[in-house]
C-alpha cells in the first residue's frame, strides 16, 4: 500500500479532510487525528457495530499507538491521536473492480452507515475509494469517515455516494455501459449534471432514475447557488430528522442491492464452454505452474491474464497473496462472484487491460498510483497471453520482454506457436508478413537475453512452451 | 454550526428528503412551501434578524 515501505511518508491520497491523515512509518500504515477527529474516533469505538465489524473484518483492523511508540523522527505532534491500520496486501481502485465488486463495496458502505446511524453515528463521506478489497472480500478503511450524527442534517456523502456509486452501477446495469473508463476518467466520480443527459425517454421510469438522477440534478442546477449552511438549517426547521437520513440510506440500499449487470448473467454458460486446452494439457501446465511458484518463496504473485482464475487458484497454494489480472470485466466478474462465495481472502481479481494499464490520477497524479508502481511482485505468471499483446496489441517482442523484466520478478511465461489455433485465428486478422517475428526462436533469444531460463517444458500439443525464468541484473 | 469537510451541494441534501419516503416529502413540501410563503409573510424584528441569511436558491449578491 502507498509508494513508501520505510521511513515516514504521507499517504499522497490522504489530504482531504484535515481531521484525519494516513501516513506510512517503515511499512505501519498509521492514522494521525486531530483533537475531533480523536473525539469522533473514541465515540465510534464506543458503539456495539463498530468492534463487531471490525472483528467481522468489515472495517480495517485498527488500533491505537501508545505515543511513547512513536519515534521523535516522526516530528508532527499535532496530532492528539494515532491509529495503527492493518495493511491492504494490494491495493485496487474502483475503476479495476467489475460490477459485482463495486456493488459488494456498495453495500458494504450503506449496511455500515446503516448501522452506525441506528447507534448515533454517520459518515462525512460517501466515496468508493474508502473501500478495498482483501482477495474477494471488501473492507472499510477511513475509520476517519465516522463522526457522531448531527440532529437534523442530511447524509453528507450522499452526493460522493452517487458519484462513484450509485451512478457507475447504474450506468451498466440500465445502460449497459462499463462504469470504468469513466470512473477512470475522472477519480471524483460521474456528476449529476454528466449522467443525467444518459437517460432519456423510459429510462426515468426504471427504479432509482427518476429520484436520484432526475430530480437530483434538477435540484443540483436550481440550487447551485445556494449555501449549504443555509439548506441545512431550512432542512432542520422543516423536520429532517435522523430517522429520515436513516430511511434515505435504507432506500438506497435496497436500490442497490436490487441492481443486475444483464450481460453477467446471460454470459455465463457460454462463458464456461469456451476452453481450448485438453485435460491432459490442462494438468501438466497446472504442474508446471505449481511448481514454479513454489521454487522460491512468493509473498506476491501477479497472474496477468488471469482468465478463469485457474492458475492464480494454482499460485496461491504456494504464493502469499495472488492478484488475478484480466481485461475482460465478465470473466473477472464470475471469478470474483465465485471466490467471494468461497470467502477467499488471498486472491484479488482485478480487470485491467495490459496495453492500457491504470496510470496515475488525482491531484499531481499521485493521488491514485498507476497500477505498475503500486507493489513489487515476485512472481509473474504471463499465461496464454504473449499472443494477445504481441499479436493483436502489436506490441514487439522484444518490449514484452523488456517490460517483464522491468518488473523484477520470476517470470513465468506461455509461448503461443504462430501455428498454434488460437495464435493463428489472431494472426489472420493481420496483414501477411506483419509479425513475421513472432516465432518461438525469436522469442527465446530475447528471454536468454535478459532471463536466466530455469526450466522449460513444450506441452503435449507442440505449439506452447512453457519458462520459468529468473530475471538477470539490469546491464549496466 | 460545523462544517463537513466535504462541500455538501444543496441540491444535494434537499433531493434526500425525497429518497427517504413519506415522511421525507413532507419536509421537502414544507420546505417549499415556506419558501414560497417567505416573501408574503409578515416578520417581527427578531424573525427578520434570523433569517437575514439569504433565502434557499437565492441568485447572486442580491441582497
């Protein structure tokens, strides 16, 4: 988590409210509050739901540091209070979670805001960045977004909630449109102002349109002007009370929860009919896989192209935490519904296209890292996959290879035999001669080139060639 | 009053009082039904003194 393992550094996306700021010391993910945002902080540990939750793991393991444990190097003794937060093995942004994970997310967000408003608490902010998963399993982790409920007033976050939920999930499940290039494309989310033009004509009759799209961006333009101070204080006179910003969080979440990606469902038996491998194949790749990944210890491993999740599954019996990469929202989607239904906690799905992979966004582009800065693996299983970049994504060889080795970790790689059916329904869309480089010899001098290659293993088909390679020092 | 550090737009908080059902459309016709009323009721000093905040929606630096 965060660009910093040692020494003290600030979380770069932790700025925003001044209550509360994450920073990192020699790899503590720590939590400094002010003198009300440690007052919020000991109310909320006061409550039933919110030890109950984070026993549940529902919310980040949280504790507080003695301040004789913190070093004088860290220097800011403004803060009244510092928490220690459990890591995030790996973390991913809303714009690399499927339809199903940013629900999940969702509903995790509103059933803890439910909670805390039944015992006097709300939250300051409704954003999907305050989630992460831990393999298929969300988790809250701005223990600084709860503060005790002010009589009278309206959910705060519920603006931030549509921007980068309510709205995205809409958009695909009524529009069929991906929410992640525009959750991508601008990190505060889609604004009223931006979606509503999206639903026309019989749109407004389907279940939170007209309320939350409609009549919120009708209400966002008639009252720009006005100052929240006073909206809050005319709400107050007219009755709002605590119960409705209760039956307000109610209402959405049954919305929410009610919410289909068609295309998901319908997919889904086509989906598990599509495999070109034997069984015999299937097996001895498995071996091979298995095998590689328990060579040398593996806190990290990335599948990228993880399809199906079948080799990040094989990973992750020697590896310590498993990301599975895909670009295809729907296969990502099935594998993150399976594993949450099997409560795994070691393997993240994430969608994220390779030849476009997540950059940095935010404020100075820091706010939210690129995905390839994120962590360090130490063991990359590329899959079935050279075809796809080199081919179809006309990246060369020779990048591929450099790319890899960029990385720094063990490398292990499928070679796709231009003859092989899959490479060869690929090439046909090509002109003739276009990758006149993409052979196996070519492929192999550029690995040795950079590689060590510990083993390697041609699968019964004869068209894929399976490495194991240890990447050699970078020349100098 | 305190502040969110979150800039809560108005129309924002106004649309929940319809999101929460029943009982939220009746503080949302209340709310415009006082601000519709607002110009034609008569103030004593003190109510004047207390809403010398601008009126919801209110356009600009008129004041």
């Amino acid at each position: 988590m965060g660009p910093s393992t040692s020494g003290v550094g600030t979380e770069p996306a932790s700025f925003r409210d001044p209550a509360s700021t994450v920073f990192y010391l020699d790899g503590h993910v720590l939590r400094g509050l002010s003198k009300q945002g440690a007052a919020d902080y000991e109310a909320l540990t006061a409550t039933r739901f919110f030890p109950q939750a984070v026993q549940a793991g529902q919310i980040v393991g949280t504790r507080t540091v003695p301040e004789e444990e913190l070093p004088a190097a860290d220097g800011d003794s403004s803060w009244a209070m510092v928490l220690e937060h459990d890591r995030i093995p790996v973390v991913s942004y809303p714009y690399e979670w499927t339809f199903s994970m940013l629900k999940a997310a969702a509903l995790l967000h509103l059933d803890l805001l439910q909670q805390g408003l039944a015992e006097g608490q709300t939250m300051k902010d409704g954003y999907a960045y305050n989630l992460q998963f831990v393999g298929a399993r969300p988790v809250f982790i701005d223990v600084g977004s709860f503060e005790q409920a002010r009589p009278g007033e309206p959910w705060a976050g519920y603006r931030q909630f549509c921007q980068t939920f309510l709205y995205p999930l809409l958009l695909t499940a009524y529009k069929g449109v991906r929410f992640q290039p525009w959750l991508r494309g601008a990190v505060q989310g889609i604004a009223p102002g931006d979606i509503r033009p999206l639903f026309t004509g019989f749109d407004v009759f389907k279940r939170g349109v007209l309320k939350h799209v409609v009549l919120h961006q009708a209400m966002d333009a008639r009252f720009s002007k006005a100052r929240a101070s006073d909206t809050r204080r005319e709400l107050q006179r007219a009755g709002f009370s605590t119960e409705l910003q209760a039956a307000t969080v109610k209402a959405i979440r049954k919305l929410v929860a009610g919410l289909r990606w068609k295309a998901g469902e319908s997919a889904w038996s086509d989906y598990q009919r599509t495999s070109t491998y034997t069984d015999a194949e299937k097996e001895r790749k498995q071996a091979f896989v298995r095998r590689s990944v328990a060579a040398a210890p593996a806190p990290l491993c990335y599948d990228l192209g993880a399809n199906d999740g079948t080799y990040s599954r094989v990973a992750a019996e020697h590896a310590g935490y498993v990301v599975a990469a895909d670009s295809d929202d729907l296969t990502v989607d099935l594998l993150f519904q399976a594993l949450s239904k099997e409560g795994e906690r070691r393997i993240l799905p994430i969608t994220l296209d390779l030849c476009d992979p997540s950059p940095g966004l935010g404020w100075r582009g820091r706010e939210r890292s690129a995905f390839f800065d994120r962590d360090r693996p130490d063991v990359v299983l590329a899959l079935a996959l050279i075809h796809h970049l080199a081919i179809t994504g006309n990246v060369p060889l020779a990048e591929l290879v450099d790319w890899w080795h960029g990385l720094g970790a063990r490398l292990v790689v499928e070679f796709v035999d231009p003859e092989d059916p899959m490479a060869d329904r690929l090439l046909a869309n090509k002109p003739a001669g276009m990758h006149g480089d993409y052979r196996r010899a070519v492929f192999e001098r550029l690995l040795e080139e950079r590689f060590q290659v510990l083993e390697r293993e041609e699968l019964p088909s004869g068209t894929r060639v399976l490495y194991h390679a240890a990447p050699k020092p970078s020349r100098a | 009053m305190q502040l969110a550090y979150l800039d809560a737009a108005s129309g924002s908080m106004i649309v929940q009082a319809i999101v929460a059902g029943v009982a939220g459309v009746a503080v949302f016709a209340k709310l415009f039904w006082r601000r519709l009323t607002s110009p034609f009721r008569r103030k004593t000093a003190t109510e004047a003194q207390a809403t010398a905040h601008e009126p919801l929606g209110a356009k600009g630096d008129k004041r």
